[in-house]
C-alpha cells in the first residue's frame, strides 16, 4: 500500500492531522480554545448554572486537574454522562472525517498481524470519540488499538520532556521494533527516534485540509514547556 512504510511488528499511530481531520469547526464557536467545551458548560446551564460561571469553573477544573479528560468534567459537575457522551459524539459525527488512507493503513496493518497502538494529544476519552468518528472505536475501546494513550495517561503532549519515553515504556515492547505513524515530523518521528523508536512514517497533509488542527512543527517554547504550560497551550490548540 505504501512502499516506504517500514516493515515493523509494532505501530504508534497519531490520530489528529493523520487518522483524521476537523470539518467545519470554527473557533470562535470554541470555549478556551477547546470544541467540547461548550457541551459541558451548556449541559450547566441547563442545570442552572449561570453561563458565565460555568465557563469559568470549566476553566478552573483545567487547572486543578491539569491532566484532565473529558468525563472529569462530567464527573466534577455532576452532570448526565450518556448525555454528555451523546453530544460529544454527535460533535464528533459532524465535525471530525476519517483520512482514508491511514485509516485504510491502519485496517491493513491489523489485518496482517501487526499490533497497533495510538499516542495522542487528546485525552483518552477524545481519542475514543476521534476514532470512533473513523469508524476505529467505539465508546470503550478498538478492536484495531491495542492501547490508546492520551494526555491524562501520558501527562502532557508529545512536545513535552518524557513523554515519548512514558509511552514507549508502557507499550513494554523493543523500541527499535516500532515505527511511529503520524503527520508531524517532530512530535511524530524525530521525538520518538530520539527515545529509541526503530523507523517512522509520515503522511504529507495540507496545512488547509487540517483545519484548525496544530501547526506541522510546533514552536521551539512547546519543546522545553513544563508539561503544565504544555497542557494548558493544549487548551488554545486542540
Ligand atoms: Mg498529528
């Protein structure tokens, strides 16, 4: 399928620019720079809350629990999962389209005995919803991940100092048998390679077709962040 892909037993797929693309989603529509968010604070709203301090205990709870996932949110605030979990998904149904040809990729891979994993920088309730957005997931896992690893598990992105080590260390396999798949040469190949990743494979996306989707190579700041300031650029990102 493709010729220069590496011939590994292992694979780390990134999801955001390679297994899938934003469409139609407008920032200005965002709450703290994040898609979800307006979902949780409506769902406050609806139980009362005044708009306003919703969003600012939204915000709150992002520094409180800097390594938060969505379901924390719901947690925190006591509001319907299901319904929440419906909304994140119709999110998803509308504003999230496969790449084809990593999902494709990804179908041919399992197919041939490869074992497949996801290193993200969502949360892992956000790679679920992506994924299940590409037909890859449902609401509690995949049949064609063996391990999905987000920001709450990891602690921070994949720009961040040790994460990269923290999820080839979880995966508990030879770093030199994996090859990492993403659309980001730094954060996708060059970081993992560093921690001891055998090969990598990049998809080449148009910075239009990505959307609102991070910059191909993040800025020098985001390399030496703290993984708090990290997460909370996530914020603005994502
Ligand atoms: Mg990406």
């Amino acid at each position: 399928m493709f010729p220069d892909l590496p011939d590994r037993p292992f694979y780390v797929f990134d999801i955001d620019g390679t297994l899938t693309r934003y469409v139609d989603a407008d920032p200005a529509a965002f709450l703290h720079g994040n898609f979800l968010f307006p979902i949780v604070r409506d769902l406050m709203v609806e139980r009362g809350m005044d708009p306003d301090e919703a969003a600012a205990a939204i915000l709150r709870e992002t520094v409180e629990n800097v390594y938060w996932d969505y379901c924390d949110f719901v947690s925190a605030f006591g509001l319907p999962a299901a319904e929440a979990w419906r909304r994140f998904r119709a999110w998803h149904a509308r504003h999230v389209a496969p790449y084809e040809d990593a999902v494709a990729l990804a179908r041919e891979l399992k197919r041939a005995g490869r074992r497949l994993f996801v290193v993200s920088n969502n949360p892992v309730t956000g790679c679920l919803l992506k994924l299940q957005a590409a037909g890859l997931a449902d609401d509690t896992g995949s049949d064609v991940f063996s391990r999905i690893l987000g920001t709450n598990e990891l602690r921070g992105c994949k720009g961040a100092p040790g994460v990269w080590r923290r999820a080839l260390d979880r995966l508990g396999v030879d770093p030199a048998l994996v090859c990492t798949v993403g659309d980001n040469p730094v954060e996708d190949a060059e970081l993992p390679r560093r921690c001891g990743a055998g090969a990598s494979f990049l998809f080449s996306r148009d910075r239009t077709d990505r959307g609102i989707d991070r910059p191909a190579a993040p800025p020098a700041a985001a390399m030496t962040a703290p993984p708090a300031a990290a997460m909370t650029s996530r914020l603005r990102r994502q």
